[in-house]
C-alpha cells in the first residue's frame, strides 16, 4: 500500500514537473506581456495593500528578503505565470480566488478588494484550500452586501432624480401654458367689454338718431299738411 501511494505521488509530481515545464517554454515564448488571469480585474494587475502597522513592524524585525509575506509570493507567480487559476468569484468590489501551484502541488486561496490584494493563505491539502475558498466567497458576499445595497440607492436615487426633472418640466410646461391661456382670458375679457360697451354706445345713437327720425317725420308731416292747407283735398 506504502509502494502504491509512493508510486502515485512519484506519477504526480512527474506529471507536474511535464506541465510546468510547457508553461515555463510557453512563458518563455511570450515574455514580454504579463499573463492574464480573471476578468474583473485581471490579477496580474491585482497589488498588495498591507496594514501600514504591520509593514513597519515587518521591516523592522527583517530584512527585505526575509519581509516577503504569501501576498508578494502570490504576486509574482501570478506575474510569472507558475499559477492555474481554479475558482474566481466576485461581489461588488470584492472577490476570492482558488490558485493551483503544480510544482510544488500547493494551493494559494486569496481574497481581494477593488485592486488589492487583502489576505492569502497557502495550503497543499485540497479540502482545506476549498474549504477556505468557500470561506472567502462567503466573506465577500457579507462584504458586498452595503456595496449592492449602495448601487442599488444609487440608482433608485438617479431614477428619482430624473422623474422629478420630468415632473419639473411638465409643471414649467403646464404653468407656461396656464400663463398663456391666462394672458389669452384676460385679452379676450377686455375685448369683451370694449365691444360690450361700443354696443352700449351704438345702442343709444341708435336709440337717438330713430327719435330725431321720427321727430323729422313729423315735422315734414306737419309742414306737409300746411302747405297743402285750403286745397281741394283728393280721393
């Protein structure tokens, strides 16, 4: 049982070593352009955000070379494309990650925000990497939650905005046009009494000119009967 597990680890690690070595001929090939791995962002643009604190302290114990955490290490695998990327997923700004070392079998699982990277954690047991991965994604679901929830009265606070602008120029609109109708009554109020009262005017000449007709008429009448006084009169 010894010789068989041997065995398979020996076919691993051979298996591996066959991978890696493509990889590194492919790597060779095109040196020039950083590996891209993701897609929001992409993780070879992804940099390390430590604690300040923590990178005083870190700086003051050691060296340079003895300084450099999992994050660095993650870091320049991913730029020298020695990682398969496994899992990815994102929430919000936040997001995790499940790497694959070949060489060496080993599992980088990372969490990040926006473009940094925050934690990572290294194991070679599977079950573990998974089981932090899950754990992560997690975590970036709680983490997301007020990012969404922001985006989300982000946009119901835009909407708002532009149905009140909408309702705004429809009132501007609708008061311009009462404005005008207004404008409109009074002028055809005041037309209404001008002809109003030129009727009233019209009215009474009228009313005078047909009694000084009727006076006239009479007096023609009257003049007409003196004048024909003491003639015969006819039948």
């Amino acid at each position: 049982m010894k010789y068989s597990l041997s065995l398979r680890r020996a076919v691993l690690l051979a298996v591996a070593g066959a991978s890696l070595h493509g990889a590194a001929a492919r790597a060779q090939e095109s040196a020039s352009s950083a590996p891209v791995v993701g897609t929001r962002p992409a993780m070879n643009a992804l940099t390390s955000q430590p604690d300040p604190s923590a990178q005083q302290a870190a700086s003051g114990a050691a060296g340079a070379g003895d300084a450099q955490g999992d994050v660095s290490e993650l870091m320049q695998m991913i730029r020298d494309s020695k990682l398969v990327e496994l899992r990815t997923t994102y929430n919000g700004s936040y997001g995790a990650s499940l790497f694959f070392y070949p060489q060496e079998m080993t599992y980088y699982v990372a969490l990040f925000q926006d473009r940094h990277f925050w934690r990572v954690i290294k194991s070679q047991d599977d079950v573990r990497a998974e089981a932090i991965y899950a754990g992560f994604v997690k975590q970036t679901v709680q983490l997301a939650d007020i990012e969404i929830h922001r985006t989300e009265l982000q946009a119901q606070k835009a909407f708002l905005d532009r149905v009140i602008a909408l309702s705004e120029d429809r009132a501007k609109r609708l008061q311009a046009d009462l404005d005008v109708a207004r404008t409109q009554q009074a002028q055809v109020n005041d037309h209404q009494r001008a002809v109003q009262g030129e009727a009233v005017t019209l009215r009474a000449e009228k009313e005078r000119a047909q009694a000084q007709l009727r006076e006239l008429q009479r007096q023609v009448q009257q003049l007409q009967r003196q004048t024909e006084a003491g003639l015969p009169g006819t039948r």
